[in-house]
C-alpha cells in the first residue's frame, strides 16, 4: 500500500509580479510562515500551455504540483490585475490543462482537496465574477472551493474578525 503523506497546513500558491506587493503581504499577515507551505511562481519556471506538452527542460511545474498532491487545503493568492487575476497565476491555471490530458492521473487525485482564495486590489470588492476561474477550476477537478477572502490593498492588515473567520474555515476543513 502507498500512503500519501498530507501535511496539515495549507499550501499556498502566490502569484504576484512583486515577491513584497501587497498580496504577499497579505499573504504574511494571514498566516504565520511556520503554519503553511508557500510557494511563489515567481520561482518557478512554468512554460505556458501547449497542446502538443513541448515544455522547455527547465519547466518546474510539476515540481509545484508535486506539492499540491500532499496538501490538502490549497489557497491561491494573487492581486487582481485588470479585473482578473495575474498573468502568473492565470499561466499556472492554464496549466492545469495538462491534468485533463497528459496528466490524467494527477487530474483525478486532485478529488476531494480543498481551495481557497486571498485576492487584494484596488476597489472596494472583488470584481463580478472573479472568483469563478478558481471556483470552477475546483469544481471540475472535485474539489471543494470553501472561501474568498478580498481586501483593498491599502488594507493588507486584516480586521481580526475577517482573519480569524478565514483562517478557522482552514484550520476546520483539516
């Protein structure tokens, strides 16, 4: 028998163009760094999908996905860049795209993993529709999408309230 080992805290996955922009900061004002897994696709190499999966040698994205594959809770972090989220994690989405053909097996041991999202720009709220690529994306690979946490990024130091709410639907979903 092969048991997987799942550790406990989440993994989170930034995706900023700044390693110290407000959704890193954010990010650091969540969680203490010894409670999570952070990984910043900035150092990553992640080509951009192709149908044909020709990746350049240095490609590390299975290298991330070997990290999503022992978590189970997955938060996604990144600042809305004109109304959608960056380009960065927009690529790494579009990755996943490799799940539903050359790494089908992948794809469905996602079943059952939990995600989140930790989004910060500009405006007062989310923009409509922005959490649906990550709500979606979830849903078709079975897992279960919990919660949005937005802030306004002259706002990066979250109320008490908000963080302690977000993080105890983590912490509860263990």
């Amino acid at each position: 028998m092969n048991l997987v080992f799942m550790p406990t805290k989440p993994l989170i996955i930034l995706g900023s163009a700044r390693k110290s922009g407000d959704t890193a900061k954010l990010v650091t004002s969540l969680f203490r760094k010894e409670d999570i897994t952070l990984i910043d696709l900035l150092d990553y190499n992640i080509s951009p999908y192709d149908y044909d999966a020709r990746y350049a040698k240095d490609d590390t994205f299975m290298e991330v996905v070997e990290l999503m594959m022992k978590h189970q809770q997955i938060v996604f972090a990144t600042p809305v860049y004109w109304y959608a989220m960056s380009g960065l994690m927009k690529n790494f989405f579009d990755r996943l795209t490799d799940f539903v053909t050359t790494e089908k097996p992948i794809g469905r041991s996602m079943n059952g993993k939990q995600t989140f999202l930790v989004a910060i720009g500009a405006e007062e709220t989310l923009p409509l529709g922005f959490e649906e690529p990550f709500r979606l994306t979830s849903s078709y690979f079975d897992m279960e999408f919990i919660a949005t946490l937005y802030c306004k990024s002259s706002e990066t130091n979250v109320e008490s309230i908000i963080k302690d709410t977000f993080i105890a639907r983590i912490l509860s979903s263990t």
